[in-house]
C-alpha cells in the first residue's frame, strides 16, 4: 500500500511536514513514565518520530486503511496498533491504569470530545500534547476576561497547566484544511484534585457558561441557590470574568450551603 486516502467523514487531515511532525513529537516532557498513545495517526508521520525516542509507543486508530498501512511500514508498532474509536475505547483493555501521555494531530470535528474522555481520564493521563484548530487551541489556554473564554478552559485549567505553543498553516496538510492549526501542550497540575465536589463544579461551570451572556446569578438559577448566597458578589459577574479559582470558590460555596 503507497499511501491512504483522506476520508472527510473521518476528519483526516495528512500532516505533510516532517519538522512539525517532530516538533510535536518534542513537545512531551514524559516525566516520570514512559508510555505513549497517539490518537489518529493516519499514515504516521508523527508516530516515526515518537518509535525514535525511548518510550512506549502505542497508536490508536478507526481507520482500517490507516491501520494496514501502519502494519505495513511500521514493525515497531507491532501489537501496538489498538483499531478502534478512541472516544468508545476503554484504555484499562490495554493499560491497567498505567498512567500514559496523549499525543496526536487530532481530527477536528471531534477535538473537544477528545478533551473532555482526557478529563475524564485525568487520573490516568498526565500529559497531553497535540495539533488542534487554532481557535480550540486558543480557547483551551484562554484566560479570564475573553469572549473566547469558556467551559473548556476552566475545566481543562482546573486540572492541567495549559501551553498555546505554535501555529500551524494549512498548506502542510493533505488535503488542505480550510483553518489554521494550533499545537498545545497540557501538563497534569501537581495537586489536580479540587477542594471541592468535583461533579458539582462541572455543572457550576457548564451551566454558567451555557448562558453566558447572563451574571451568574441569573444563569445558574436552575441549581436553586440558597437565598443567603444570592447576595453574594461573584454572582454580579458573568462566567467569563471568572478565574478558575473562583469557579471553585463559588462552588465550595454552593456546596456549603447545600449542607
């Protein structure tokens, strides 16, 4: 097989640049363990640069095309190729909760829902690095005070210390996008467990951001805030102008008064 074709209902996207291929693979910091799984590799650009390193590569892809041809130009990989969704996939089938990095240049039309099973899997991935559309790369490491600021990036910075690292233009893909790419970095903070109910802060946050237009006080009124919390002044502003912090301490709150 010389080569696979881009599937548009996959998302594919061919990286055709070698030095970027590379440079996301230099992006992770593998501190402390030693096993890595790439989401998506398509015909493995990246995925040559990360057998070169003393790590333990794994890849994961839908693509049954993908996957033979990997079988085919890539002996390191053998048994190393898991063919199936990695949005449906449970990694304990291979890992057994071996803590692992996530790597990829990921499918756009799925990036976020990758995101969110990272969160989910936040005891088990400490690192996370890869290609993006630029505006979800951004927003991810946004700060307060943005109009792109939103429910990914609280959530994702409540957990990992996010990086934006560099850009990536449309003309190294084949085919083409139609977006400039974003490549990012996450790193698991060291104390990554709040100090608050954790299920009741992602309902704080997506709630809040789900009308955002809206002070807090008015959008979370669904979660029936106890009255002497309704005075209190973080529910004056919009979710946007809240640190990750504050969505913390306003859910510490919520909560206390939910005793």
């Amino acid at each position: 097989m010389a080569s696979v074709k881009a599937k548009k209902h996959l998302g594919q996207h061919f990286l055709t640049d070698e030095n970027i291929a590379q440079k996301i693979a230099n992006t992770l910091t593998l501190n402390g363990y030693d096993t890595v799984l790439e989401i998506g590799p398509g015909m493995g650009v990246l995925t040559k640069y990360l057998l070169q390193k003393n790590i333990d590569t794994y890849v994961i892809e839908i693509d049954t095309e993908s996957v033979e041809y990997l079988e085919a130009h890539y002996f390191k990989l053998h048994g190393k190729i898991i063919s199936e969704d990695f949005l449906k996939y449970n990694l304990n089938d291979v890992f057994k909760n071996k803590p692992l990095a996530i790597v990829g240049n990921f499918p756009y039309n799925i990036s976020s829902q990758i995101v969110f099973k990272t969160l989910a899997l936040r005891n088990q991935i400490p690192e996370f690095s890869g290609m993006f559309q630029k505006e979800v790369a951004e927003r991810i490491c946004e700060k307060k005070g943005s109009k792109t600021y939103g429910i990914l990036s609280v959530l994702v910075q409540a957990f990992y210390d996010a990086e934006y690292l560099f850009t990536v233009h449309e003309n190294v893909f084949n085919p083409p996008p139609k977006v400039k790419s974003g490549v990012l970095r996450l790193i698991r903070k060291e104390n990554y467990q709040l100090p608050c109910n954790e299920k009741l802060f992602f309902n704080v946050v997506k709630t809040g951001f789900n009308q955002r237009r809206k002070t807090l006080r008015n959008s979370l009124k669904s979660l029936n805030l106890h009255q002497d919390l309704k005075e209190d002044t973080l529910l004056n502003l919009r979710p946007e102008q809240l640190s990750v912090e504050q969505f913390i301490e306003l859910t510490q709150k919520i909560e206390a008064y939910a005793i």
